[in-house]
C-alpha cells in the first residue's frame, strides 16, 4: 500500500450544504463535534497504510489548508505526506477546475511525480470507513484497470446517484448518472435482488486508477466530471470492475444529510463509530480541558471537550468543542458546533456594553430541531423551534432549509428572538 497515491477531492462551491459552506469549502464543515469531514478519507487513508495523500482544493479553503498543515504532520524519517494542491494558474491553464475530472487532470503532473502503481480517488464530504486495502488488493487480484466501489441502496435512493450494471465476474458493464426514468431504473435493477428492498448498486465515489490509464482517459477527453463523463465512457473503453461494500456509507452533501448524519451519532448503536480504539479517526489536538456540567439532564447527547453548561437538559443532540450553554436551556434535536476559540473576559464586557450577548446559548433558550455554527451568540430567552413550519427561508441572522433552523457562523441572535 505504500506504493499507492491518495487523491481527496475537496469538492465544488458546496452550495446545496448553505450556509456551512458560507465561509469554508465542504471538506472543513464540521462534524461529530470536534472532527471536520476531511478527517474521515485521511484517517481511513492512514489506516489502510496510505500515507501519501494529496487534497485538491478551491473554494473558501483557508480554514481547510489550515486544518491539514496543522494536523497532518509526519516526521523526518517516514516518506508520508498530506500535500494541499490548490487551484492554480500555469502556463497549460489558467482556469479554476471545472469538475472532479478536470481537478484531477490539472495536477496530473504532481500525481504522477510520486511514481505510485495505483491511484485512489476519493470525496472529501462523505461519512464511512473503508479498509481500502481489500479494495486495492481486489482490483491488483483481477488486473483491473480502473474499480469502482459500489454500495446496495434503495430504488428510492437510487435517482440521487450513479448506478451501475455488473456481470457475475464484476466487471461493470452499464452506468448511469442518477437515473430518472423509471423503465430505466427497472433495466438497472439487480436481477437476484427482487425481494431485497436494496436491489440497486451505487457508485461511492470512490475510484482505483491504473496511473497510465488515468492519464489515457483524462487526457483524450476534454470532459470534466468523473461520475456524469469519465467513467460511463470508461467501460466501454478499459477493465472498469466493481467492490462491494456493505457498510455505512453517507454523502454529506445537503443539509438535511449533514444533520441526520450527525444526530445518529448519538443513536445506540450509532450507524457510524467514532469510538473505535484501533482505528480512531484523527483530527487537530486542541489540548482543551474537560468538559464542566453543572445540574444537567442529557439524554442521548455528545458533549465534546472544553464546553461549559450550566443546568441545561438536551436531548439527542451534539454539542461541539467550546460550547457555552447558559441556566435553564432546552436543547433538542440540535447540533451546536460550537466555537474556535474562548471568549476572554475583556471581550465580554465590551459586547455586554453594545448589547451584544456572548458567545454561546443564552439562558433560558429553547432550541429544537436547528444547527447552530460556530462562534454564534445567541441572547437569553431565545426560541429557536422553526414556530412556522417553513421549510425554506433566508433571513438576516438565520436561515430554513428542508425546515432546520441553521444560524450561520458568527451570527447574533438578539435576546428573545422568537424563531
């Protein structure tokens, strides 16, 4: 597996993930906490014994560039690497990637620098884990030329992605690009598969190149997408095989995704496990202390370290790293993320002379059903339970999408806001 290249993608504008992506790329979001959504392909990397990763980036990556050079740091004797390839201007090309293909095919030249024998490509927003050894091994076992990993889902989940056609070898010998029609659908059902309510396979997103073939398709082609492009046309040209994968899987890509994908963490057992001792998922070391928790009731909840909350009953719901939850709280069915920094006391007083609450939950707030990003401060007596049933709305200081409630980073909530 040394001998293996990681490429992360780091994903478009993220635009159906608004307001998360407001001022940071898809990647970056945070998740379960205290991790960001690129900790979950570089640790699932780093335990498969890859550990020369690329991240090709774009949009609003500063927080991300800063998350990877100041967590993913290997020493002197070790060959390993995570290397940010952002967007850049050179004498071939001087526009921005134009798809995950495109992205892939303007840092050709530094992919194939590190001479790899095979080239893992992989999403930087989706939920799993992965031993992607067996995948690598499976693909180097059956002289493929390109794998793609493939997952059953549901006829109903099916139109959301691609969808492939395999024979009893493996090999795929169809794909289409979130199909609609439905005597379409009915073509690509597995024919075994007649009374399993998962009776489709969908691409992961998640690709095993030959290097030479790679560069052969990417180069011939002047068409900028994997999944819609490359890939569909690759079947009818190269050894294109697929690897089954039965475990959870989840693109973070919407945020009604993001948010049921958080609060199942607190699920027993949770779908995914961040709590595993031989195989943790890493992220920056804050170096925070524990958590303080003050006459609190909580019900299926994750407190993650650094927080302090005072009386406070939540239920089902993630409180980030330096979350701040005043006397008297109800929280609900929420994901607080909490804050990158604490708040001095200096800071306060000059907020509390303009009126401005501090940073954190004010008491005697009701929150249910919303995503709080970091750094917000919302007043005491706030009511944040979505009164209306919108489903879509943009406000100044918060926004209603699929009806959750999501107060974007920074944001101020006045005292007695009623939401």
């Amino acid at each position: 597996m040394r001998n293996v290249v990681g490429v992360i993608l780091g994903g478009g504008q993220g635009a159906r993930l608004f307001p998360l992506t407001q001022l940071r790329s898809k990647p970056a979001v945070p998740i379960g906490g205290k991790y960001r959504l690129i900790d979950i392909p570089i640790s699932n990397c780093l335990h498969s014994g890859i550990d020369r990763i690329f991240a090709l980036t774009q949009f609003n990556s500063a927080s991300l560039h800063r998350h990877i050079s100041t967590t993913y740091r290997f020493d002197s004797f070790s060959d390993g690497f995570v290397e940010i390839l952002a967007a850049e201007q050179t004498q071939d090309s001087a526009a921005w990637y134009q798809g995950t293909a495109d992205a892939v095919r303007q840092q050709l030249r530094h992919l194939l620098s590190r001479r790899a024998e095979q080239v893992l490509i992989l999403s930087g927003d989706h939920l799993y884990r992965m031993d992607y050894r067996a995948f690598v091994e499976e693909h180097r076992a059956r002289g493929a030329d390109v794998s793609i990993a493939v997952k059953p889902v549901t006829r109903e989940a099916a139109p959301g992605l691609g969808i492939v056609q395999m024979n009893a070898q493996g090999r795929i010998v169809d794909f289409r690009e979130k199909p609609q029609d439905p005597a379409e659908l009915d073509a690509l059902r597995l024919p075994a598969a007649a009374d399993l309510e998962a009776c489709y396979m969908a691409s992961m997103g998640i690709y095993v190149f030959e290097p030479q073939v790679l560069v052969s398709l990417l180069m011939s082609s002047d068409q900028d997408d994997f999944g819609k492009h490359i890939i569909p046309g690759a079947i009818h040209k190269v050894g294109v095989f697929a690897h089954t994968f039965e475990g959870y899987w989840e693109d973070i890509g919407t945020i009604r995704s993001f948010y049921e994908a958080n609060l199942a963490l607190t699920d027993q057992p949770p779908p995914f496990n961040f709590y595993r001792a031989d195989a943790p998922i890493y992220t920056h070391a804050r170096f925070l202390s524990g958590t303080r928790l003050e006459d609190c009731h909580i019900e299926r909840g994750i407190i993650c370290e650094g927080s302090y909350i005072r009386s406070a009953r939540i239920e089902r719901s993630v409180i980030g790293i330096r979350s701040v939850i005043g006397e008297n709280c109800q929280i609900a069915n929420t994901i607080v993320m909490g804050a990158d920094s604490d708040e001095s006391p200096a800071n306060r007083a000059r907020n509390a002379a303009q009126g401005i609450p501090d940073m954190g939950i004010g008491a005697n707030s009701t929150i249910a059903g919303a995503i709080i990003d970091k750094n917000a401060r919302i007043g005491e007596g706030v009511c944040i339970t979505n009164k209306d049933r919108g489903v879509e709305a943009d406000e100044t200081n918060y926004y209603i999408r699929d009806g959750i409630v999501v107060v974007p980073k920074d944001a101020v909530i006045p005292a007695g806001t009623v939401v």
